[in-house]
C-alpha cells in the first residue's frame, strides 16, 4: 500500500509538473504573440500618424489653392475694372478737351505760371 501510494504521489507530481510545463508553453506563446501585437500596433501607429500627415497636407493644399484661385479672379476683375475706368477717364479727358480746347489752355498756361513761381 505505501508503494502504491508513493506510485500514485509520483503520478501526480508527474501530471503536475506536465501541468506546469504546459502553462509555462502557454505563457511564453501568449507573450510571443502580446509583443508580435505591440510590433503590429507600433506599425499601425506609424502608419496612423503618416496618414494623418497626409491628410493634414492635402488639406492644407486644397485651403490653398482655393486661396489662390480667389485672389487670381480677384485681380483680374480689379484690373478689368481698373482697365475700364482708366480707359472712360481718358474718354472724358479726351471730349473735355475737343469741346473746350481754351480752358485746356488756361489750366497749362496757369500750372506752368505755377511750378515758374515755384523754382524761384
């Protein structure tokens, strides 16, 4: 009985430490696999913050070259505008003079009396 019974102990500490064994399998997988998702999380990580740079960039051109798509119709309605008041000033200057042709006279003759009286 005492033989059985050390057989029987031996039995179990043999499952036991078979036991053992096969929990200390388990953790050394499970910690193989927690660092292949760390690596796998640092990747996505990496890639993460690269599209969110992407993203960041691509809209910062799209502001800009809607920025620059509004100042180029802005210039060139002003210098249409610009064009057009220039060219009806001139129009004006031009019928002023054909219908008045001595008051032309007269404002040069004075500016010339003026900028004589100015040098001296």
């Amino acid at each position: 009985m005492a033989a059985r019974a050390k057989t029987e102990n031996i039995a179990e500490k043999a499952h036991g430490t078979g036991e053992i064994a096969s929990i200390e399998s388990l953790i050394s997988d499970l910690e193989a696999r927690l660092r292949k998702l760390n690596t796998t999380v640092r990747g996505e990580a990496v890639g993460a913050s690269g599209d969110i740079n992407d993203f960041v960039s691509e809209a910062l051109a799209g502001i800009m070259q809607r920025v620059r798509d509004s100042s180029e119709t802005f210039t060139e309605d002003f210098t249409e505008r610009a064009g057009r008041a220039g060219t009806d000033a001139f129009k004006r200057i031009t019928q002023q003079i054909e219908q008045h042709p001595l008051l032309l006279l007269a404002v040069a003759a004075g500016l010339g009396f003026a900028l004589g009286m100015a040098r001296k």
